[in-house]
C-alpha cells in the first residue's frame, strides 16, 4: 500500500519537459530514453525490453507530442536510402 502512494505521489510531482528539453533528447544519431538517461539509436525495443512499456505508453507518461520519434534520425535516413536503392515501395 505504501509504495502505490509513494508512486502516486511521485507521478503527480513529476512536471512535463519542456520543448526545448524534448528536443534535446533528440539527436542526428541517437534519443535519450527519459527514464534512465540513456542513449540508444532505436529507443521502441528498449523502452519495450526494459520498463514493459509501448511507445504510446512512454510518450503520455511523459507528455510527448505524437511525433516524437522513437529511431535516431540519421539512423532512419540511412535506413530509407537502402530501402529505395533495392527498390522497395515501388510497385
């Protein structure tokens, strides 16, 4: 019982980041994970893996626009020139 008060109390007191704080979680190679601080380029299976949570789960726990993105995004672009490049996507 205890601890589900603590954990109450300690969600209420936990403030949104701001903008610029969001954005500086993003960089052109990796994203922050906001629960532990650490840095990773695809962030969807960590957050997953680690606190059991989905990505829509993470972002309204710590008000997250929709589209925040959970890949790094020079990883991303990287990934959509190879994509292209073998000729996915067209038909």
């Amino acid at each position: 019982m205890e601890q589900a008060v603590r954990a109450a109390r300690e969600s209420l007191q936990r403030v949104a980041p701001s903008a610029q704080q969001i954005a500086a979680t993003v960089r052109p190679d990796k994203i922050q994970c906001l629960e532990d601080g650490t840095w990773h380029v695809m962030l969807r299976r960590y957050v997953r893996r680690r606190f059991n949570m989905t990505p829509q789960q993470y972002k309204a726990k710590w008000g997250l626009p929709d589209d925040y993105p959970f890949v790094a995004p020079n990883y991303s672009a990287r990934r959509s020139k190879i994509a292209k490049k073998s000729g996915l996507g067209k038909k």
